[in-house]
C-alpha cells in the first residue's frame, strides 16, 4: 500500500496511491494521473509538550499542503479525474478553503473554474492562486443559497459541478493511511483520532478506508482509534444530533447563528447525508462529538497556540493583526485539550490532533477581485442570465 518511493511530507496521495485501487475506495487513479496534478499534498507529526497525563501528538496536514489546508487533497484528485475524462470546465461552492484548492490546482492544468464562496470569508484567498480562467464569484446569501446557485450553474450550462462526495471520501483514504503507517513506524498507537468538522467528509473517509482494508484482513481493529468531532457552538448540527442519540439530522439540529461563528469557513448548516455516514461511522468504533464554545475558546485557545508556537508550528496571522487567518486546526487544539479536562480522554491515552489548517500567508499578496458579487436584489434566474451573458455560456436545459 506504500510507495516508498515518495516521502509523506512530500505528497501523502503520491505515497498511498495504491489505497485508492482497493475496491469500496474507487475511483481507481493511476499514479501517472496525481503525478501530473501534485503541487505538494504532504503531511508531518510532532509533539505537543502534553496536557496533563495525556500525551498529545499533531498530524500537521497543513504546512505542506499547497494551499495551506487538507483541502489539497479533494483538489488534486478531483482535477486528477477530470483532466482523465478530459472535462475543460467546473464549478464549486465552499467556504473558501477548497476554493483555494481548486483554484490552484485548475490554474496549474487549464482548466476553467467558476467558484462561488460567501463573501464572508474572501480574506482567505490570494489573487496568485487565481489563474486566467479561473473566476472567483462571492455571494452575499445564506450558505444553502451559496450552494444551490452553483449546482443551478452546473446544471444550467452543463458544466462539472465538484467535488463528487465518492471523490471527497477518496482523498482522505491517504489520510487513513498516513495516520496508519505513522502510529506503526515513528510516533506508536493512539487511542483517539480529533478533528473539528463542517460537513464530515474527512474524518468519514479515514474510518471509511479502515473498515475497507478491516474487511479485507489488512487491519486489526485494535488499530483503529476512536473519532473525537468538534464543532463551533455557532454551527453545530452534526453535535446535536449525535448528543441526542439520533441516527439521522432533523430541522431541529439546524440552528445556524453566523454573527457568532468562531471560524466563517466551517459554514455548512445542514449535513444531513454526510451525518448518517459519520454516526453510523462513530458507533461501530466508538468516540463523540463536542460542541465548542466562545468561552472554551478564551479559555484554551492562547495555551494551544503557545504550545504549538513552541513545538515549532506557527499559525499564519491576517496581514496587519494577530487573528489567525484559519482557525479550524486551532479549534482542534481548543476542543482536545477541553476533552482532556473534561476526561473524555484519559490519563495516560495518546490523541492525534488532526491539524488540517492553519499555515496559508496572505502578506505581500493582493486578495482576488470577484468577478461578480450575488446578493438579494435579484432572482436566481436573473443572476444566472447575468452569469451567462458575463462568461459567454449558453445555456444546456
């Protein structure tokens, strides 16, 4: 499953390229197709000085990342397939960080990108990973809206809307085996696997690829950590309906407060597919899901990033201000060392802090300029006619 011939800290999907043949992880991607599309997708581990009794070991899935997030990943295999099947144009919605990916990822092939994001989060892109033909679009609406206008786009104009969610779960199987190989060669078991999350793609697909490779005999169970999820108090579905015992998400696990949101990238309001995926995930291995306060916040966030500052691992800052420009890693740090305090996690266990951002420098770069900012003054038909006429499309329906 390891091609030694590629280092982690180089391209984790380069390395565990072989993960994505074993059947139940399709699409099957030959070497020679990510190869092509790499821009850098590495990881590395270190240690954190502890939290009391527990030992506490950061899977940096951020600073070798091109783009400063895990979301690389998703980017590389999704122009990794396109570009196979010879698909010219995409469009994708996010909350800006696999935005950034695709962007830098679409600019490097040539393939033509139209990203719609919230105007909220803007400030986390880089005009240098906007390439000719690649369009950033902000949309000043509800994240559903966000959403919806892409997948009108794609269905529109006929034009590749991305990521498909196999394709998202796919990526993080290299994830899988990173933690895999790590744990058994360098930094020895962990008992919990931590990780803040949105939608849950990431985490799902890691304990996705463990029960693909369990089935097959490849993999103990003893292997296989337990999840501990976070998410902002502001935004946390998938939390209130696991603390509820409910195996599926309902209206009222949905209660979005964006004024609040302590990290505006971490925006999707209404996971319901991914939740059932993720529940049914966290009850065959074990684990649990905490909902992060600002109080929890103020109360861990300085300690996390002292620790990491001296571990060697420092949290990329908005030009001209201490904010840290993405704070879903630290949010990570915030939760585990909250479930430590709160015994959640053991004296004497082992935690992987799943640090899937936090490294993305913006000093010294020009923000993009959207092509077009939606808001609520017209009608999604007549923004897409607008979008049309703009990018010169005709429409397919």
């Amino acid at each position: 499953m390891i091609d030694r011939r590629f280092p982690a800290a180089q391209s984790v999907l380069l390395r565990y390229h072989r993960v994505l043949a074993v059947p139940e992880l399709a699409p099957r991607l030959e070497l020679a197709d990510l190869e092509r599309c790499s821009r850098g997708e590495g990881a590395t581990t270190f240690a954190l000085a502890g939290r009391g009794a527990s030992e506490v070991i950061v899977c940096d899935e951020s600073s070798r990342m091109f783009t400063g997030t895990y979301k690389a990943l998703d980017a590389c295999v999704s122009l990794a397939l396109l570009r196979r099947a010879k698909v010219s144009r995409l469009v994708a919605s996010s909350g800006g960080n696999l935005c950034a990916a695709l962007a830098a990822y679409a600019s490097q092939l040539g393939i033509e990108a139209f990203l719609f994001q919230p105007t909220r989060t803007l400030y986390k892109q880089r005009s240098d990973h906007f390439g000719a033909g690649v369009h950033l679009i902000a949309v000043d609406l509800p994240e559903p809206e966000v959403k919806q206008l892409a997948r009108a786009f794609a269905t529109r104009f006929g034009v590749a809307h991305v990521p498909d969610v196999r394709w998202r779960l796919a990526a993080s199987a290299v994830r899988a085996m990173f933690v895999l190989e790590t744990t058994a060669d360098e930094i020895g078991p962990v008992d919990c696997l931590a990780q803040t999350v949105c939608a849950g793609f990431g985490p799902a697909g890691i304990y996705q690829c463990f029960a693909a490779l369990r089935r097959q005999g490849l993999l103990r169970r003893s292997r296989v950590p337990r999840f501990l999820g976070f998410q902002q108090e502001a935004n946390a579905p998938m939390v209130r309906a696991w603390q509820a015992g409910e195996p599926a998400l309902a209206r009222e696990h949905v209660r979005p407060e964006p004024s609040r949101y302590l990290e505006p990238g971490l925006y999707n309001t209404d996971p319901a597919r991914e939740y059932a995926r993720l529940a049914a995930l966290l009850r065959e291995v074990g684990g649990d899901m905490l909902a992060l306060s600002d109080d929890d916040f103020v109360r861990h966030g300085a300690e996390v990033l002292a620790q990491m500052r001296a571990a060697g691992f420092e949290f990329s800052r908005l030009p001209g201000s201490d904010e840290v420009v993405e704070k879903t890693g630290l949010l990570t740090g915030v939760g585990l060392f909250k479930a430590i305090d709160d015994g959640r996690v053991a004296a004497g266990e082992r935690a992987l802090c799943m640090l899937t951002g936090g490294v993305r420098e913006l000093a010294g770069s020009t923000p993009p300029t959207p092509v077009l900012t939606i808001d609520a003054s017209r009608s999604e038909a007549e923004w897409l006619d607008e979008l049309g006429r703009l990018f010169g499309l005709r429409a397919t329906e």
